[in-house]
C-alpha cells in the first residue's frame, strides 16, 4: 500500500504543478503523464495478490483493532477498485486534464461556452461512473458516497430542508441593518497580502517546513504526506478579505493534513474522515475562529500597523461588523455564514440535474442565474461570477459540493466542544495562542485518520450526531440582536 501511495502521491504533485506553475504548452504531455501513473497506481491497486492477501488477513487472528480496521477499509477499497478498468481510469483522468484546461481558457474567456463541450464528455463518464459503482435510489447518490461514506440524497435532502428555513430566517432578520454596517477599504498591495497570510497561517500554527503556500486560480490544499502539504490562495489587490479567509480557510485544511499520523502512510487510519469532516476542519479555522470577535481584534491589531490610517481610528466593534457583514453575493468562497449555504445548495441542486438527465448542460447558465436570483435575488452579470467561479466540475468533483455545508455544521458542533473544554479561548484567539485549539484538534480528530465516518466521529467527539440545531444556535447567538453591528 506505501507503494500505491508512492504512485498516487507523485501524481498527485504533477496536479499540484498543473494548477500552480505549468507551462501553458505544457497541458497535454502533462495530461498524458497524469494519466499514466493513474493507471498504474489502479493496475497495482487491483492485483489478485493484494486481493488475495488481504482476504486471507481479514480473517487472521493476533490483530490490533486498528490493524483490523485498516485490513477492513483497504478491502472495501480494494472491491471498490475493481469494478473500474484500466481504461476507464486512463480516459476518465485525461479528460479531466482536457477539461481544466478547458475552464481555464473558459475564465479567460468569461464564457462557459468555452468548455462546454469538455464537460459535457466528463458529465457523460461521471454517469457511466454512477453505474460503474451503483447506488439504490438515486443516481447521484454514487458520488456522495465517494466525498463522505454514507451520505445520500435523502440524507441530504433531509439536512438541507432542515437548514434553509433557518438561514432564511436569520437572513430575514438582519437585512434591514445591513446599510448601517462601515465601509471598510480592504484594498491592500499583493506583496503586504501575501505577508499578510502568511503570518496568520504561521500563528495558525501551519507548519512550513512541512508545506508551502503558493497562488493558483482557484485556492486548494493538495497533500502528498504529513511532511509535504500545499496550500494556495489568490489575491485580489482591491479587496484582501478574500486572500484572508481563504489562507485561515485552506490553513484550517493544511493543518488536518500534518496532523495525519505519519506512520500510517498509504493506509485508510493515515487519510482524512471523509471530505465532509475535511471541510469541518477548513470552516472552523475560517468562521468560528476567523470570524471570532477576539480575533477580529487581533487582525485589526496587525492591519492598524501595515495602515495606520486606515485601521488605527476603526472601533474593534465596527471592524468585527463589517468582517460579519451579511450580503447576498455572486462569489461562494467570498461569502458570509449565512448566505453561504444557498451557494452551496444551489450547486446540488443542479448536480442532481444535471446527473439524472433533467438538465441540459447547454441550459446550466440560464439555471444557475435563475436560482440566485431567486434564492439570493441577486442578478448574475457574467459567466465568470457564475457558473465558471468553481473548479470543481472541470475535476469531475460531483458529489462534493454538499460536504462545504455539512462540514459547516460538523465545525460548529466541533468548536462548540472545544470551547466548553476551554473557558479561556477568547483570550487565547485574541493573543494569537491558537496551540490550546490545534491540541484539542490533534488529540480529537486528526489521528483518527478513516477509522470513524463522519457521524461516528461527530458522535464521538460531541456526544451527538449531526444536529441542525446547534447551528441555529450558533447563528442565532451571533446575530441575536440583528446584527453584530448592534450588540457589544
């Protein structure tokens, strides 16, 4: 399995490069060699000897309980595998390099027709990858599955028809002293940026010596070991709040991957939960803690010294309400804790569509604007800030837009945990002493590595399963007086 590892891994930094400093003529012979140590790393994953190696542990005597239940995952994996050829695998990977690189000359067209075509062929495997792996009821209940085991539409449907009243509600209920809220200039030069972030990543306490960080078009964290993770953002020199909390974001991700534990390198206890408790992970660094009054106050400290006459006369109040602003807007990742989920929501909605055949791919733009405009009534002006802003779909990545929302609601219960463990973390958060939360995080969650889905691990560490009401609470506490702008 280290070996399989090595494969998957060293292919892993050929994507890694495509998305960061490839050559633009470079697509195609990198598309080939992505390809190649694809199918390799499937050939060797879909050995009879491994299979029969693994059958004949499963049922050994003398095992640890984690050795068990890595032999157990591994199996599963190993059956899971095998329904792909070869082939498959070689032509799915393929066109998924064809199909970023289609996106990206898509952005700089600011027009999905652009890449249109190459989706259309990558939606069209991503069916035939359905029934490759099966589901009972839903088509895309297949891709679910493969971003958090277990998860299906009705589980879904279920939680999403939970939480959109709540989100309306409190939408509602602040709207009217959005206008009250101060302007702040968030305009900042791309070097301060960049130091910036870095800074709050080093507090966060990102490791770089086991990472770096670097600028790609769409901000990711791809990992290669504990020892080796990446992280990126983007920067937009008239608003730095987006390369902020998309640094505290992608942090919060980094961090759980050099909190694997290093010796169960190429094995299911040496992976992440599920993408769901990924993202748990990712929102917690950027919401509850990000978005914190405490740090709020921290981040003004530092900005009060890069602009001191910008930042030194802005009350922390008026800072942390404008940091908390909630406005219904085109850019997902820019988007407040509220408004946030209707992004999210849309997207599923959509990828059910678009997978079962109700939805024409020609017809996605014209949906997608009819949806904010009646989810967010806001009018989508350009392809850019539409259905082009993501990356996911040119990586054949449905089924995980659902894990940002339910990892959402798996941070809150998490930090809601931690913070009845740790009275003082206030204090904490507004000093920069982040290792009281990053201990409980690597004592709590990440050495547990696949050893618990997503619901048993929320079980364990909060004492309950996933619970939408503990996200009420939370943003109800947060905005129970309108709005943060109101309340001391």
């Amino acid at each position: 399995m280290t070996r399989i590892a090595d494969i998957r891994y060293s292919n892993a930094v050929l994507q890694w490069d495509q998305e960061t400093y490839l050559p633009v003529k470079s697509a195609e012979a990198r598309g080939q060699q992505i390809a190649t140590l694809s199918e390799l790393a499937h050939e060797q994953f879909s050995s009879p000897k491994l299979g029969g190696l693994l059958n004949e542990l499963i049922n050994a005597e003398g095992l640890t309980e984690r050795e068990r239940k890595n032999i157990s995952l591994t199996l599963e994996d190993y059956n899971k595998n095998n329904k792909y050829s070869g082939a498959f695998v070689r032509k799915m990977s393929e066109q998924i390099n064809r199909t970023f690189h289609s996106w990206m000359d898509a952005r700089k067209a600011n027009s999905f027709a652009v890449m249109r075509s190459e989706l259309y062929k990558l939606l069209e495997l991503k069916k035939e990858e359905s029934y490759i792996l099966g589901f009972e009821k839903h088509i895309y209940d297949a891709h679910l599955n493969e971003y958090d085991k277990g998860v299906t539409v009705d589980f879904t449907d279920k939680i999403f028809g939970e939480l959109k009243p709540i989100l309306i509600n409190t939408l509602r209920s602040i709207e009217k002293s959005r206008e009250s809220a101060v302007v702040v200039d968030w305009s900042m030069k791309k070097d301060l940026q960049w130091e910036l972030g870095m800074d709050i990543l080093k507090l966060m306490g990102f490791d770089f010596t086991s990472g770096r960080q670097d600028i790609s078009e769409h901000p990711f964290t791809i990992s290669f070991h504990p020892s080796d993770v990446r992280i990126t953002t983007r920067i937009n020199e008239s608003d730095c709040s987006g390369m902020l909390w998309s640094c505290i974001h992608e942090g919060g991700h980094g961090l759980y991957e050099q909190g694997l534990p290093p010796d169960q390198y190429g094995l299911p206890l040496g992976e992440a939960s599920s993408l769901s408790i990924h993202e748990s992970q990712s929102r917690l660094w950027e919401n509850n803690v990000g978005r914190s009054r405490p740090f709020c106050d921290l981040l003004l400290t530092k900005l009060a010294q890069i602009f001191p006459e910008r930042f030194s006369n802005l009350s922390p109040h008026d800072f942390y309400a404008a940091a908390n602003i909630v406005q219904p807007s085109f850019i997902r990742t820019e988007a407040d804790e509220v408004t946030y989920h209707h992004h999210v929501m849309i997207r599923y909605e959509l990828e059910k569509e678009l997978l079962s055949g109700t939805l024409q791919l020609e017809d996605l733009p014209f949906y997608w604007n009819q949806a904010y405009k009646v989810d967010l009534d806001v009018i989508v002006p350009d392809d850019n800030l539409g259905c082009l802003q993501d990356v996911h779909w040119s990586h054949g990545s449905f089924g995980y837009f659902p894990t940002y929302t339910l990892g959402s609601l798996y941070a809150v219960q998490f930090f809601d945990t931690y913070v009845k463990s740790r009275p003082g973390w206030e204090q904490d958060v507004a000093v920069g002493n982040f290792k009281p939360l990053k201990n409980w995080l690597s004592t709590n969650i990440y050495p547990h590595g696949r050893y618990y889905n997503s619901l048993e691990l929320c079980n364990k560490c909060t004492g309950e399963s996933l619970n939408t009401s503990r996200f009420s609470s939370y943003l109800n506490e947060k905005f129970k007086s309108n709005s943060p702008i109101e309340h001391e």
